[in-house]
C-alpha cells in the first residue's frame, strides 16, 4: 500500500488511497498506526495466497478413515 497520503481537515485526518478517502480519524499517529497495520495484513494475506497456489503443497479433503471426525 504505497500510494497513500495522510490529510488534515480540520481536526481530523483523512487517509487518502488512490484519491479515495478511506478513513477519518482524530489522531495522525493512529492514523500512520492503522495504515501500517493493513500494509502488514495485506503483504501476509499475498504471501497466504501464494503458499496456497503452490503446487508442492496438498491438503486432505476429509479425516481419513483413522481419524475420527470432530463436530
């Protein structure tokens, strides 16, 4: 998330992505806070979804017969 800007209206500060506003809030330090968090979110929801398209990696569709199913 690299092209967005923090803007002050007021007394308040408006996140900006793209030139879409995304989030008002009172405080800029809560405001650059909240921006690095979702930067971390987004770069481990990327990294997820490359694991998952690897081809190295199978998932078992069910329990198998020795395991019992948990509900």
């Amino acid at each position: 998330m690299t092209n967005y800007t923090i803007v002050r209206i007021g007394n308040e500060y408006i996140v900006q992505v793209d030139d879409k506003s995304v989030l008002k809030i009172s405080s800029r330090r809560k405001a650059v806070k909240l921006v690095t968090d979702a930067a971390e979110l987004l770069d481990q929801e990327t990294t997820v979804q490359q694991v998952d398209d690897s081809p190295s990696i199978s998932r078992a569709s069910d329990a198998g017969p020795d395991m019992p199913e948990v509900s």
